[in-house]
C-alpha cells in the first residue's frame, strides 16, 4: 500500500468530527486501509496542533495520543524530500510538502488547496478529503 500525506488539518477535523470524509480518512487510518506518510516535522506539527487548548473539550486525550502512536506504528516515516522556491503562500506547510515529495504517490489530502497551489506544478495531486475517499478508500 502506498503513502499519502495528511495536511493537519483534515487530522484535526477526523477526530473533532466523527462525521465526514476526514473521519473516514482518520478511521481508514486506524483500520490500516490507509498509510499516511510523514517526516519527524510533519508529527510534530501534528502533535502540537492536538496538543492546543482548543482541542482538550472536543479531542479525547485517547485520540490524540492514539493517532500519533499509530502513525508511529503503521505509518510510513520518510525523509524530507527538498521543495524548489516557490510562492508559497504558507511556508509553515512545506513539510508537509516535503514529505508528500519523499512518496511515490505524491499526493496530500487538506482541507486548504489554496495552500498547496504550487505544488501541483512540483507532481503533487492535492486532494479534498472527500476527493481522497472517493478515490482511495475501498
């Protein structure tokens, strides 16, 4: 099975709404029908966004500790791959940029396209989380 890449937002929005295409990515996730890539930044940045006081009433500690482990478990750890110069109009994205280069599917599931608008010029297929259920969970 071949890795994707998880923008944070679209994790944050699976374990806050158990509802929805970024729901069925996250549950794809702990059912291993899906492997998420990521590179030492990427978990870290997902770590930190779980770790927000915003999401201590509406994120289990449970969840947010168990999907962090399990993308340590089964997901797959890649090196950074080096993103050009572009206009990039987040540089806090680039790792995720960076990790979804490392795969040989390059592709990256967020909520914000506008984000990732250079990097389809760079290969990478930017998908909706809806976009990302219809083509790749069974």
């Amino acid at each position: 099975m071949s890795a994707i890449v998880l923008d944070t937002n679209v994790l944050v929005a699976g374990l806050v709404s158990r509802r929805g295409a970024a729901a069925s990515l996250v549950d794809a996730l702990f059912r291993d029908e899906l492997r998420v890539a990521y590179t030492s930044a990427t978990l870290c940045e997902y770590a930190d966004v779980l770790d927000r006081p915003e999401f201590v009433d509406t994120i289990l500690p449970s969840d947010r500790m168990g999907v962090i482990v399990k993308l340590r478990t089964s997901g797959m750890l890649v090196d950074p791959a080096a993103v050009p110069s572009a206009d990039w109009p987040d540089a806090d994205d680039l790792p995720f940029v960076a990790a979804t280069l490392a795969t040989g599917r390059k592709i990256l599931v967020t909520l914000n396209r506008r984000d990732f608008a250079p990097a389809v010029a760079l290969g990478v297929r930017v998908l909706s989380p809806s976009e990302a259920r219809r083509e790749l969970l069974p």
